[in-house]
C-alpha cells in the first residue's frame, strides 16, 4: 500500500486539486501580467511601483506566490518519489525541496509586503 505525504493522509484527489487550482490561479495571474506589459509598452517604475502598491495586487500576488509554493511541492514529490527510489535518498532530496519552497516563499513576501 502506498501512503500519501504530501498532504498527511488524504486521498490523492486533493493533491489533484491543488495542482489544477494552483495552475488556474497562476494562469490568471499571468495573462495579467502579460496583458499589463502589452497595455504599458513604456512602462517606467513609478507605473509598476504603482501597481504593486495597491493592496488588491499584493493580495493577487501573495495568491500566486503560495500557487507557486503549493504546485511546485506537489509536482516535485510526485517526480521524486516516482524516481528516487533509496529512502533516505529521496527524503533528503525533499527535506532540501521544501527548504527551498520554503525560502523562495518567505523572500517573495517579504519583497512583496516589506517597506
């Protein structure tokens, strides 16, 4: 029988669920950002710092950046535990995965939310 880690015991739907979402999520906020780029061709940083300045953007952003997070340890346990198949190996491999996860996430806030 095959246990499930990635969400301490719940069915594999969830962790299915979490990819689409996250996915969905970071299409969005994509196409935004895309779209953004493409409506200010002339983009300086005042207009940026402006769009990053509103709350409702943090907000989308923050989303993304735990889309990012949750997607990215889903994806990367299931490619690590398909293909490291020496216990301790793969156990190393994700502590070190969600270390950085971890990182990447609190510097994004930070840089997002900071002064």
């Amino acid at each position: 029988m095959v246990t499930n880690i990635t969400n301490f015991g719940r069915s594999g739907l969830s962790d299915w669920l979490v990819q689409r979402v996250s996915a969905v999520i970071l299409a969005l906020y994509t196409l935004f950002i895309v779209g953004y780029l493409l409506v200010h061709p002339g983009l300086d940083y005042s207009t940026w710092s402006g769009l990053f300045g509103q709350t409702w953007m943090r907000i989308f952003s923050l989303l993304a950046f735990v889309s990012l997070s949750a997607h990215a340890w889903v994806g990367l346990w299931t490619v690590t535990t398909d293909y490291l198949k020496p216990t301790g190996i793969r156990i190393a491999v994700q502590t070190v995965i969600i270390l950085a996860i971890f990182v990447f996430l609190v510097w994004g806030i930070q840089v997002l939310w900071g002064a």
